[in-house]
C-alpha cells in the first residue's frame, strides 16, 4: 500500500533546486550549448528590437501629442463651460490615478463601499470647491430655481453635512483585519484631495476673467519644459538635482530666458483676440458662441518711456499684460519645475515609473500636469490680488442680494429705484 506522500503526483522543483545550488554547481547541472551565436551575429531584427520600440513609443507619443493639443484648442473654442469640464476631468483622472498607487484590490473585496466612499468624498470637494468659487456666477439663476438658490445660501453647512454622510459611512465600513488599510486610504483620499482638487479647481476663476488668463499660465509651463529639454540636450553638462539626473543647469537657466522672451511676445499676440480677453459673467452653453466686450485696459498697449536711448529708440509700446506675462513666466521657469521634481522623488520613493498609462506614450495625467497645479494655484492668487482691481462685480452684488430676506429685498429695490430716478 502506498503512502500518501507516494500517491501523489510529483512535482517539479527545478526552479527551488537551482536556487539552493550554487553557481558551480548550477553550471554543472545545465548542459553546455553546442552552438553559441555571437552578438554581433545575431539576426538584424534581433538585434535592432530596442531601437525598433523606441521608434515606436516616439510615434505613439507624438500622435497623442497632436491629439491632445487639437483637444485642447477645440475646447478652448467651444466655450468657458466646457473648460470647466476639461479641468473636472483632468481633476477626476489625477484623483484616479493617484488612488490608485495605494489601493489593494484584493482587500476592497472584503471592505464593503470602499471605493464608493473615496469617490464621494471627491465628490464632495468638488461640490465645496466649484460651488464657492461659481457662486457670483450663478447668483442669476436662484431667482428662478428655488432648490439652487437654497445652496448657495447655506453652501457650507450642506457641504459640512454631506462629509459628516461620508464620515459616518466611512466609520460603519470598518472592518475587523483591516482598520489599518481602510485608515491609510482615509487619510490618502483627504491629502489627495487638499493638494490636487483643491489647487487645480481654482483654474476655473481664471477662466471667468478670460481665457487668456488660463491659456498663458498653461503654455508657459509646456513652453519652459520644451525650451529646458532642447537646451539641456544641447549644452548640457551640470547636473540640476539629483532627483532627475537629465535635468542640467545649462537647460535650467536657457529655459528661463528663453520662456521670459517667449512670453513677452505670445501675450501680445494672445491680447489682440476679444474672445480670449473679454471676461464671461454668465454660463452659457452653446458651444463655440462669439464673445465681445471693451477691451480691458490691461489689454491696451501704451507708450513707454525707456531710461536711456537704444540705438536711436526713445520710446515702445506694450501692455500692462505683456509684463504680467513676464511675471508668470518667471513662476514657471523657476518655481513650477520643482512640482515635476517634487513628482520624480514621490515615484522613486514608492518605486513607479509613471502615476499611470492614461496617454499612451505620455504616461498618466499626474505626469503631464505635475507643475501645471502649483502654477494654476499661483495664477488665480496673482490675478485677484495684483492685476483685477479691487472691486464688486455684478454677480457678487447679486450673490447677496440672494440671502436678503423678500422684505429686504424690496426695500432694495425701492431705494434703487429712487437712485436711477434721481440720477436720470
């Protein structure tokens, strides 16, 4: 009678084997090949296989490139509210992908409503965040829609009771045998959503003000990095940091010069285009609508006065937003790299190549708009503090209209009946 052990079928431990042996003994259990083939004589197609998929990746990478920047200049065209969903999808694929770096699919099996909470907490900052920065936009509108106009009055303490529903979906969740996971992804979710969603979500007020003032941050920052690459590949030399070992000084320094000329002349280029300038006040959204205003002042190209005399030249023109330009280049040539580098030492510390594969030959998302997040957070501070002036805007005015209580309101509305009437 056979054991147990002998009746079952035997299997192979090759592999275990060649791992307890050493490398003589290895050497001698492996037979010796008849026939080597050298390198040099390997087939052509063998041997050109890496250069063969480095064409490859470059021509994938390039058609997305195009793609992409036909995409973006579509929805540029088709209107501000379709902005507004390019950043949300930009917003939902980083939020994604970022996720993704600490999710255990295998644990979330057991968990039940894991990713369901994640996503409704993205939810819930998006609601905070487009909401309290739309509010003056769409102030117009509570008049007519009761349900909205409730929101927007009590914005905060709906946003606040909405997380606590998150909170307390959250605490029935947990899970015996996985408190520390379901813990870790809590705090992961709520820091992605502090440094990623509500950065990047404030690039829709620039949009408000003129396109112009989204566009110009944006192309600042590709037009660095392309500037940084070409100099770098061309001179040099001095390692930069040592988180990107092909970053150089020489790109470093020729890129800033390079984005400060470039911006000085795409500004004026950009400000002559009334769709680009003009701010919108409303949310409309038929696509690829002409818009036309007065031209801001900002916009208008004056005489300056140079302090010496060049070459016979006592004076030139440009505009208040040709400097601006310069101010955010300087941003994007000195500052914003360090978000990319910020990104290199995140993915070498987890070890990862890219945050994902969402553009074929580009990476993930997180990887093309690594420095375009410090900049869009730099851009909205600039602009409402330093270059838009201090001042109500209708939908501000009206925003607080829409909390006054029906008295109050029309006691406002006599009072500014009897303004226009004594100011016709």
């Amino acid at each position: 009678m056979k054991s147990k052990v002998d009746s079952q079928p035997e299997e192979s431990n090759t592999d275990n084997d060649f791992s307890e042996m050493s490398d003589t003994q290895v050497r001698r259990r492996v037979p010796s090949q008849k026939k080597v083939v050298h390198k040099n004589k390997l087939p052509n197609l063998e041997r050109n296989v890496p250069i063969i998929i480095k064409n490859n990746n470059f021509v994938v990478r390039t058609i997305w490139t195009i793609v992409m920047i036909l995409g973006f200049m579509a929805v540029l065209w088709a209107g501000h509210i379709y902005i507004i969903g390019l950043v949300l999808l930009v917003n939902i694929g980083i939020f994604k992908e970022i996720l993704g770096l600490k999710r255990n699919y295998e644990k979330e099996l057991n968990i039940k409503y894991s990713p369901i909470i994640n996503w409704y907490f993205f939810g819930i900052a998006t609601f905070f965040c487009y909401g309290k920065l739309l509010q003056s936009k769409l102030s117009e509108y509570t008049f007519k829609m009761n349900m909205l106009q409730f929101i927007l009055n009590y914005h905060n303490i709906v946003t606040f009771m909405l997380w606590v529903t998150g909170f307390l979906m959250f605490t029935l969740s947990l899970k015996k045998g996985y408190y520390r996971y379901q813990f870790r992804m809590f705090g992961w979710t709520h820091i992605t959503l502090i440094l990623v969603v509500a950065q990047s979500s404030v690039m829709i007020m620039n949009i408000f003000e003129g396109i112009v003032w989204f566009i110009l941050p944006c192309s600042l920052v590709i037009t660095n990095d392309i500037f940084a690459y070409i100099f770098g590949v061309s001179f040099g030399k001095t390692p930069l940091i040592e988180l990107s070992p092909k970053k150089t000084w020489e790109g470093f320094i020729g890129g800033c010069f390079s984005t400060l000329i470039a911006s000085f002349c795409f500004a004026y280029f950009l400000q002559g285009s009334q769709y680009l300038t003009c701010p919108q006040h409303q949310l409309p959204f038929s696509p690829f609508s002409s818009l036309t205003c007065e031209i801001p002042s900002v916009f208008i190209s004056t005489q300056r006065q140079l302090p010496f005399s060049l070459l016979g030249i006592d004076s030139v023109y440009f505009s208040d937003f040709q400097i601006h330009a310069m101010v955010f280049s300087l941003f994007t040539s000195l500052v914003s790299p360090f978000g990319g580098f910020f990104a290199s030492g995140f993915k070498r510390g987890i070890k990862i190549k890219d945050f994902g594969d969402t553009i074929p030959g580009h990476g993930g998302i997180t990887d093309r708009m690594d420095c375009q997040i410090l900049t869009g957070m730099f851009s909205y501070l600039y602009l409402h503090q330093i270059v838009l002036p201090k001042a109500a805007t209708l939908g501000t005015v009206l925003g607080y209209v829409s909390q006054l209580s029906f008295n109050d309101q029309q006691e406002l509305f006599e009072q500014l009946k009897q303004t226009l009437q004594i100011n016709q």
